[in-house]
C-alpha cells in the first residue's frame, strides 16, 4: 500500500518507520524538505517535494501534524 505521511515530526517519523516495517511504501512531506528529508533517512521512506506530490499516487493519506496546523495542509 502506498501511504502519504504529512509532517516530519516524532509522530510522522514513527508512524512512517513502523509502516516501512510492515513493507508499505511510505512517503513523507513536511514544509520543511531538511525535516521531511531527515524523517525518511531515520524511517526508511521516501521524501516527497511537496504535499500535493505526497498525496498523488497515496492510498492513504495521514496527517501527523498538530490539529491546528491542519487547515494550512
């Protein structure tokens, strides 16, 4: 399964790291490309440029930011 992560923080590192385990292809995006970039090389998924590429090709998309940042996702 293709899964979209939104946000490179501890929640969205974890959430990718054990979806990588369990073989899903894991893509993270974060406003920050150095956050996303370093979330992906600690968890095993890949960076996305973007939060509409993330979320393109995803069958799941989930959001690992705080709830009052999600309008501005």
């Amino acid at each position: 399964m293709q899964v979209a992560i939104i946000g490179a923080g501890n929640v969205g590192t974890a959430l990718a790291t054990s979806l990588v385990r369990a073989g899903h292809d894991v893509v993270i995006a974060s406003r920050d490309a150095e956050d996303a970039a370093s979330a992906a090389a600690a968890s095993g998924a890949r960076t996305a440029a973007s939060n509409v590429d993330a979320v393109t090709a995803a069958d799941v998309v989930i959001p690992a930011v705080y709830a009052g940042d999600l309008p501005a996702i």
